[in-house]
C-alpha cells in the first residue's frame, strides 16, 4: 500500500463518482432508444433532464454512503493509484458510451 492516507470517503465516492459516469452513459442510451423511458422520466420530475440527473445524483450518493459503510465501516481499502485508474476508467467509459451511441447508434 502506498503511504499517503486518504478517508473511507474520499475511495467511496470516488468509485461511486465512477459508477455514476457508467450508469449515465447508460441511461442517456436508455432514454433516446425506448421513448417510453424518455416519457416516464419527463412524467416524474416534468423534464427528462431533470429526472436524468435525479437518478445519478442518487445513485452517487448511494453507492459513495454503501461503499463508506463496507469492511466493517472502514470503507473499501485501496490505493491512491488504483482509486485514480478505476475513477479515470470510469469517466472515459462513460463518455465513449455517449459519443458512441451519437456516433454509431443514433
């Protein structure tokens, strides 16, 4: 392990950070191909968009408070580096989701 320490919550909600990025190029995809996800969602909040980021703001908080909670209340245990690998993973992935769908699938 490497000697600089950082909390339980800043690994948590780095690695929620990067699921989030995940499930929102997922749900962009989701919405613009099932119009009838684009109608609920506009049905929920009175605008997509507005539902959309509902959704994620969620889901990061969930994940970053569930991840914190793990081991025992410690949190996941791992490096600075690899927290920096699976967060820029996670970013990158997310966005190649979106830019592929615009530019492949839509």
């Amino acid at each position: 392990m490497e000697s600089t320490s950082v909390s339980r919550y800043t690994i948590s909600f780095g690695l929620s950070l990067a699921l989030a990025c995940v499930a929102n190029g997922l749900l962009v995809v989701a919405k613009e191909k099932m119009p009838a996800v684009m109608a609920g969602m506009q049905k929920l909040t009175g605008h997509h968009w507005i539902s959309h980021s509902v959704i994620i703001l969620g889901l990061f908080a969930f994940f970053g408070w569930l991840f914190a909670q793990s081991n025992g209340g410690q949190g996941i245990k791992i490096t600075v580096s690899q927290l920096i690998k699976t967060l820029l993973a996670g970013v990158v992935s997310g966005g190649l989701i979106i830019f592929g769908f615009y530019l492949i699938g839509d």
